[in-house]
C-alpha cells in the first residue's frame, strides 16, 4: 500500500490569533482581560484650562463664564481659567461636551469638544457685541437767525457690527426747578447726523438751557445706546466748565423739544 504525502502545513498568522483568543475564552481568561481594561479606565482628573480675549482688541476679559460639561468657573482680571474636570467610566470618555462662556456685552460663545484622558486647553475669542460711545460733548451754542442761543449735545457712537447696528441714541438730560429746587430727568432721542467711519455715527441734539421759565438745564447729561442685537451701554458725562467742551463737528439747528413726560425726583 502506498500511502499519499501529507500536504506541507502552512502558518497563518490570523488564524493563529483568532484560535488564542478562543482557547482564552474557554479557559476564562476573559476576566483577566477585562480587569486589565477596568484598571486603566478608572476615574482620571484633567485640568481644562485657557483664556478668554476680546476678539477686536486682543484684551483679557475678565469676570467670563466658562462652564465645561457640569462644571464652571470664572476668568480672572488676566482672562485666565482653569477647572478641575473628572473623567468617568469608559463609556462617558471620547465623548462631546458642551463647552460655552458668557460674558457681559459680549454675544456668547458656545461648541462641543471632544474630552480625552489629558489635560486640555481651550482659548475663546469673544466677540464685542455691545455699541460704545467714543466720544461725547455739551456746550452752548448761538444759531444765525434764532433767539435764544441752545445748548447742543453731540456725540460719536461706535459698534463692532456697524454703524447700521445701532438701533437708538437717547441722551438723558437733568433739569432744575430754580424756585423749589426739584429735579426732573428728560429722555430725547438724539439725531442721526452721518457716519464717521463704517463702524461709527454721530449724533446730535439741541436743547433749551431754561425751558417753561424755571427748569435749568444742568450740563451733566447721560447717553443710553441700544443696537439692533438688544445689547445697551449707558454713558455718563461730566461736564468740565473750565476748559468746556468742543464741538465733535460743526452744530446743526434742529429745534428742540421739551418732553412733557418727564420723571420727577
């Protein structure tokens, strides 16, 4: 009898893994394996931690909110942060979070980051969403042809968003009672006049210095800006009789209006 030759055994890597993994099972291996795994995933500490600018002026903001998942904390006078941030089981790991801060005048900043088992930093660029006054200015002024001379209130509005994002310009103006001394706050809306750049306007406003006879107008006026977005700033400025004020461009006769629905103090 003749016996055939046996075919020459070929190894195969894949196959040789695959039959381990499988003996492994059967003699239950499989716990050590998945303590191994258990081992490496405890709970794990990272540091988040950046800073927060003005996006236009590259200045730190402070005072921001930066909340990371459940977790939040505030930036300090250098814009700096930093949390202590807790990864959990495996199942909660390279997983997106939600990452956002908020700060005053500022439209918010909100993303999803994917968290690792390492310490991350995370920088945000906040961009200024509020209108800011730039310059402002009272003095008294004598227009050809009209009697009594009117005091006139300029000023030069700035916004991030354009000038066309400014909604509103009301200058809060103080008057006296000169026989009992009471105080009454007028609220007018000041005039567009034009552009001074893309971003700012000027506006303006004429006013009687004694109105019905006995309320003195006080130099000392506030501005209240809002744009389109509802974002305000509200402004004060102190009059300095001596040098006074100049004029922001050349005044304007527009005729001034007393409003009648003032608050009295």
């Amino acid at each position: 009898m003749r016996f055939k030759p046996m075919k020459k055994f070929s190894y195969c890597p894949i196959l040789s893994t695959v039959v381990l993994l499988v003996l492994m099972g059967l003699w239950g291996c499989e716990e050590y394996i998945t303590s191994k795994i258990d081992t490496n995933l405890n709970d794990l500490n990272i540091v988040v931690s950046g800073k927060v600018t003005n996006e236009f002026t590259g200045e730190p903001v402070n005072d921001a909110m930066v909340q990371f998942d459940y977790m939040n904390t505030m930036t300090n006078d250098s814009g700096n942060y930093a949390l202590l941030y807790t990864l959990g089981t495996d199942e909660n790991r390279n997983k997106p979070v939600i990452f956002k801060v908020t700060a005053s005048q500022y439209f918010p900043f909100e993303k999803e980051f994917i968290v690792y088992p390492m310490d991350n930093r995370i920088n945000v660029s906040l961009t200024y969403a509020a209108p800011i006054v730039k310059d402002a200015s009272i003095f008294l002024h004598k227009f050809p042809d009209y009697e009594p001379a009117l005091i006139v209130i300029q000023t030069l509005v700035f916004d991030y968003q354009g000038a066309r994002d400014i909604d509103s310009v009301n200058a809060v103006l103080t008057y006296r009672n000169t026989d009992n001394g009471s105080v009454k706050t007028v609220s007018q809306p000041m005039i567009y006049i034009q552009d001074g750049s893309f971003n700012s306007a000027y506006y303006q406003l004429t006013a009687f210095p004694v109105s019905q006879n006995v309320w003195e107008l006080r130099f000392n006026f506030n501005l209240k800006v809002i744009d389109k977005s509802g974002y305000s700033i509200f402004y004060e400025h102190a009059y300095r009789p001596i040098p006074g004020d100049s004029p922001l461009f050349n005044p304007l006769f527009f005729p001034p209006v007393f409003n009648k629905t003032s608050r009295s103090g």
